[in-house]
C-alpha cells in the first residue's frame, strides 16, 4: 500500500467546515487537517478534533491572506503579499522582526489551545513558503522544536511533474524549492510534494476524476490537500466546493478510489523526509 496524507486546510474557517473535517476524520477519511487560529472559532472548535488526538496530524495553517489576519491587522490579500514577497518586504529590516512576530503569534495560539506543538506547518494559499516569510517561519521552528524529538514538518507546496498545472507551477513559483533547502539545514522535516491543487469549478464526477488522478500520481509519503464542509456557507467564495468535496469524500466511491490506487491514508509525522 502507498502511504499518503491527506490533509483537510482551514480548521476553523466557519463552523461548516470544523465540523465536516471531524466528521471526515473520525470516519477515517482524512489523516491531517490544518487550523486557522486567527478565528475567533479555533478556541471553541477545537474540541471536535479532541478525540482524534495522536490519529491525526493537526498543523497550523500561516495566516496573512485570509479576513482573520485582516482583523489581526497583518493581512494582505494574496496578490499584495505575493508583490511584499517578491519587493522583500517580509523580510529586510525590521520587517524580519515583525514577520517573525507574526508567525509566533500564530504558533503561541496553537500551542495554547492544543497545549501541544503543531504536528505540521503549511499556509493558507501557500504563504509558508513566501520570500521572508519562509526564513521567519524556519527560524521561528528551529528555536521552539529544533531540539525537540518530534519537530513539526513542513508542506512543500510542489506538484510532481505528472500532476503540475499551470497553477501549481505558479505556487512552487513561489518558494518552493528554497523552503525546503532551509529547513533541510535547518534539521526540519518536509513532506516532498502537494497535489490538490485546482480551481474550485466543477461538478462532484470532475472532483472525483480529480481525486482519483491525485492517488495515482503522488509520490509516497506526499501530502494532498481538500477543503471540505458539511455544507456551504453563505460568506465562502468555495463553499460549494467544499460541500462537493464533504460529500466524496464520505462516499463509498472515495473508498473504492483509494483501493485501485493501492493507497493508505497515513500521519505525515511519521512520513516525512528528514
């Protein structure tokens, strides 16, 4: 069998997508899941994933793109960060010190919901590995776990050749192959490739050809992401994707799915790359 992860992102996002990853979780769906702690609902949340402590890697989703890290007074939407990076804002100067601050900031309120360490570190729309961002964030790991038995691992959000689209392309654009060079310096684990990537669209028969792809391209020991919900929130630009997804996911068609590819769905703590 080929081991894999599969990771739900935005923990917390809405009171939809909380509840659908526990539910996909305890059903033994899902083997990771990501939380946004700059909502106000990680606090509450959280105890939905109580029962799944030690069956699942729960990780923190880097926030600086979302409306939580608005109100945090740090956000930028993607374009205007993707621009800071490229510019070097995120990191000359004392906008080191301050990007640093931030990723702390979301690590301190991991860690005091979760009163443990974050089993993984990822992004929302991929920021973990932004130019300044990514030197921070390292850093930040190195000094809080670098001594540590059990570091978080990193995602590198890079497709394998076989599964790279335009917009995957675009994403390990971004930082990709230097992240993973600084945290192998670093002594930091790396999960090796991300698949999931797409736009959203489509009916629930293209989610699944998607996903059925996905099992047969990923490497071992990669991670795909999904962005699954109960139901669509009103406020959610891919609610109905998220929904599509909750639905598969649960299905016995995913069932099937994962035993033509010979895939076992695995913690990514025991996994990755070191």
């Amino acid at each position: 069998m080929k081991p894999l992860v599969l990771c739900a992102d935005d923990f917390a996002v809405h009171g939809e997508a909380s509840r659908g990853i526990a539910e996909l979780a305890q059903q033994g769906r899902l083997s990771a899941t990501s939380a946004m702690v700059l909502s106000k609902r990680w606090t509450q949340d959280a105890a939905l994933l109580q029962d799944l402590r030690g069956h699942i890697d729960v990780g923190l989703h880097l926030d600086w793109t979302s409306e939580f890290a608005l109100a945090a007074g740090h956000g930028l939407s993607l374009s205007a960060a993707m621009l800071k990076a490229a510019l070097g804002g995120f990191g000359r100067g004392a906008a080191m010190a301050r990007t640093r601050e931030v990723i702390e900031r979301q690590l301190d309120a991991f860690e005091t919901r979760w009163k443990a360490p974050p089993d993984h570190v990822d992004g929302h729309q991929h920021v973990q590995q932004f130019a300044g961002i990514r030197e921070a964030l390292v850093q930040a790991l190195a000094r809080r776990y670098g001594s540590s038995g059990a570091k978080p691992y990193l995602r590198i959000s890079r497709a394998p050749g076989s599964a790279a689209d335009a917009k995957s392309r675009i994403i390990a654009a971004m930082g990709a192959r230097a992240l993973e060079t600084l945290a192998t310096r670093a002594g930091l684990p790396c999960a090796p490739a991300l698949l999931g990537v797409y736009d959203f669209s489509g009916d629930a028969q293209r989610y699944a050809r998607l996903m059925e792809g996905w099992l047969a391209q990923a490497p071992v020991h990669s991670i795909i992401m999904c962005h699954a919900a109960q139901a669509a929130a009103s406020a959610d630009a891919i609610g109905a994707a998220r929904a599509r997804e909750f639905a598969y996911l649960g299905s016995a068609a995913f069932d099937a799915a994962l035993a033509r590819a010979g895939v076992q769905l695995a913690r990514g703590a025991a996994l990755a790359t070191r």
